[in-house]
C-alpha cells in the first residue's frame, strides 16, 4: 500500500495529532515534516489551486486539524501570517465555520489575536467582504472588545468604510457592537485624536439625513443615541429636530423617527419634537410616508396635548381626509380622542348635504362617519350625535346600498327609537 504523502489527509493528521490532547498540539509534538508541509502550503505561491482544493473538500474536523497545527506554536503562526500568500490563506480560513473561529479564539494569545485583526482589516474590500456575510459579522462582533489593540484595527477599518458598514444588513451590527465598545474606551488610547465615540458621532452626524432614512444605518443611529451619554445625546437630538420633516417622509425615516419618540429619555427634546410634527400635521397627513408619523407614531402615543394641536392643524382639512385611506386612520384617532373628537364632528356638520353623502358612501370616508356616530354616543356627547343623526336622515335611503350601510343601520335604529 502507498504511503499517504497529503499531509492533510484524515490518517496523515490524525497520526500527528495522536498524541495531542483536544485539538491544541504543541509543536513539539507534531512531526518537523507535518509542520513543513504544511507551511508549504500556505506560503508558497504555486499553492493556491492545492490550498483551495483541499479546503473546498475538507469536514469540520479537517479543518479543525488545520487550525491546530497552524497555532501548535506561536512564532511559527506568525511566520506564516507574515508571509504574503499565508496571510491570504489564514484570511480564507478565518471564518469558515463557527467551529474553527472558536478553536482559533481559544488558542490565540494577545499577539495572535492582533495578527488576526491586521489580517481581517488589511485590506477594506475584504474586510467588506467579511462583516457582510452573516456569519463573519457575527466573528467580528465576538473580536471586538477582546483587547484596546485588536479594537484599534477594527476602529480603523470602521471609520473608513463607515457609511458602507453602516447601510449593510450584517455589517450594521458590527457598526452597534461598535458602539458600545468605542464608548468604553477612553481618549487617546485608539489614536491621538478625539475620544474614538466622538469620531464615530462626527461620522454619524456628517451624513445624518441620509443614515436616518437608511433601513439598517438608521437603527445603528438610534442605538446609539442610548449608550450615548447626555451631552452627545442632546448634539444627535437637535439633528433630529432640524431633520424631522424630511426623515418623517421617507420609508424608513418614518420608522426611525418613531424609534427616536419612544426612546428618547428627554421630556423637554420629546415634547419639541412632538411639536414639530403636530404643527406640519397637515402637510405629514397628505404624505404617503409622514401620514405614518402623525396616525401611528404621534396619536397613538396618546398625549392629549399633542393631540389637540394636530387636531387645530388639521382643523378644516378633516373632511378632504377622510376621502383618502391613510387620512381617514388620522381622522378615526382624532376621533377617539375627547379633546379633539369635537373639532371633528363639528366639521362634518358643517359639510353640505351633497358632500357629506359622498363621503359616507365612500369606501374609506364611511368609517369616519360611522366612528363619529359611536364615539359621540359612548362619549355621552348627545347633543352632537342627534346633530348628525339629523343631518344625516334625508341621506338614509341613498347609503343602502353602497359602502354606507352600516350608517344606514344605526340611522334606521334611531328611527324606530324615535
């Protein structure tokens, strides 16, 4: 039978690591021949094609054997990760499975996990590649906060593809676990210039508009506004304030701007915003995306003050509104609410005859009428619900048929009580 001569062969690996307890052979222990063929392998530029063919085909214990030999020595890693083609080959291998990664962590000291970093960030459109993919943001997330000089190299490589990392699925999370991290680190230790959190601020604010309006950018912002302590967090809020219509009218401007109302931890920065929103309400209200805000982000917070100065900004326009489906849920929450439910009816009984027909006929415009005849009866406002059960009556026989006929319903239950 032929000798095996693959030095990564099961039978091959396993004879040099039968004497190894785990999978963390000293190098003592491996045979001189193993160790050299395997730095062959790694080092040598005709080794790409062989290196890439035997790891395509190698199961996770394989690799796990790779692992082990690679860091059986400290200086003999190093003597591979220094060399230019066993740098690329350790880059192919960081990554490949949560198993490796984790065998890597284990045995790595803090010159090794350096190496590991320099190796990760050497190069931007592979460490892109890396924090992009699922799993190899999760690697980097777990490297970072292990020592201030592994932080370092991924502070670098962050700030340098900052709005590419921060607008990624994947990368976005590692730009969070930044965050946390960078905040702990104090001034100076990173680079000579200011606290790393506040480059990472500067970075942030430099293209707000477009990181608020981002679906994963702008949840790294908000994130960040909670670690951020008080006097960055006020600098981060009066962007938002300048920025607030614009973010409100954008598809996932109008999520973030939700996230900014529910978090914010300032009564004061809360209460402005909420003015800001109340006093554009109308112009909100007709926007396929700042309707959001108003319906879902700002009444169902149900604060009665801001409520009634969207209620005043919309007085007038309630009618118009109710035509439209995304004004009609505006509409229907004025309604619910005591302090702006008046305001409302009054205006519908103000509408002619003809317009309020057409709008109770209408196929969103009926549930604000029929909303309006509830709430004044459950809000024991008798005075306004006969009002519009009055104006409403000569209409009965033309709301039969139509999108009306509920309306018609209660219209005809009045009737008979009568």
């Amino acid at each position: 039978m032929a000798p095996d001569n693959n030095p990564f062969s099961m039978s091959t690996m396993s004879n040099a690591l039968q004497h190894i307890r785990g999978f963390a052979p000293r190098a003592s222990d491996v045979p001189d021949t193993r160790l050299k063929r395997l730095f062959n392998l790694m080092t040598s530029c005709e080794g790409v094609g062989q290196f890439k063919d035997l790891t395509s085909t190698f199961d996770q214990s394989q690799l796990q054997m790779m692992a082990s030999l690679l860091t059986s020595d400290s200086e003999y890693f190093m003597e591979v990760a220094s060399n230019k083609y066993g740098s690329r080959r350790v880059q192919k291998l960081l990554g490949i499975s949560d198993d490796v990664d984790a065998f890597f962590y284990a045995t790595f000291d803090q010159s090794q996990l350096q190496m590991m970093a320099s190796l990760l960030t050497s190069d931007s459109e592979y460490f892109m590649e890396v924090v992009r993919n699922k799993y190899g943001s999760r690697r980097v997330q777990k490297l970072l906060g292990v020592s201030v000089d592994v932080d370092a190299f991924f502070y670098c490589a962050i700030l340098q593809r900052f709005f590419d990392i921060m607008t990624d699925k994947y990368a976005s999370y590692v730009a969070i676990r930044a965050t946390v991290v960078f905040d702990q680190v104090k001034k100076h230790v990173m680079d000579p210039g200011p606290r790393p959190v506040r480059r990472y601020r500067q970075k942030i604010l430099q293209r707000f508009f477009d990181i608020m309006t981002d679906k994963y950018a702008s949840y790294v912002a908000i994130r960040a506004t909670v670690v951020f302590d008080q006097v960055k967090k006020h600098v981060m809020y009066k962007y938002v304030l300048h920025y607030a219509l614009d973010i409100a009218r954008k598809q996932h401007g109008c999520i973030a701007l939700n996230e900014v109302l529910t978090d914010a931890d300032d009564p004061l920065y809360r209460n402005r915003l909420l003015d800001v929103v109340a006093r554009d309400a109308l112009f909100l209200s007709n926007d396929p995306w700042g309707n959001f805000v108003v319906q879902i982000h700002v009444l169902k917070l149900y604060d009665l003050r801001c409520t009634y100065h969207v209620a005043v900004s919309l007085r007038g326009h309630c009618v118009d509104l109710s035509f439209k489906k995304y004004g009609s849920y505006i509409v229907e929450k004025l309604l619910e609410a005591e302090v702006s439910m008046g305001m409302v009816v009054v205006e519908l009984l103000k509408c002619d005859g003809d317009r309020l027909m057409r709008l109770a006929r209408s196929e969103f415009g009926n549930f604000v009428v029929l909303k309006a005849l509830n709430v004044t009866q459950e809000m024991n406002r008798v005075d306004l619900f006969w009002d519009l059960v009055q104006k409403l009556m000569p209409l009965r026989h033309l709301l039969l048929r139509s999108h009306g006929s509920n309306i018609a319903n209660v219209l005809e239950s009045c009737s008979k009580a009568n």
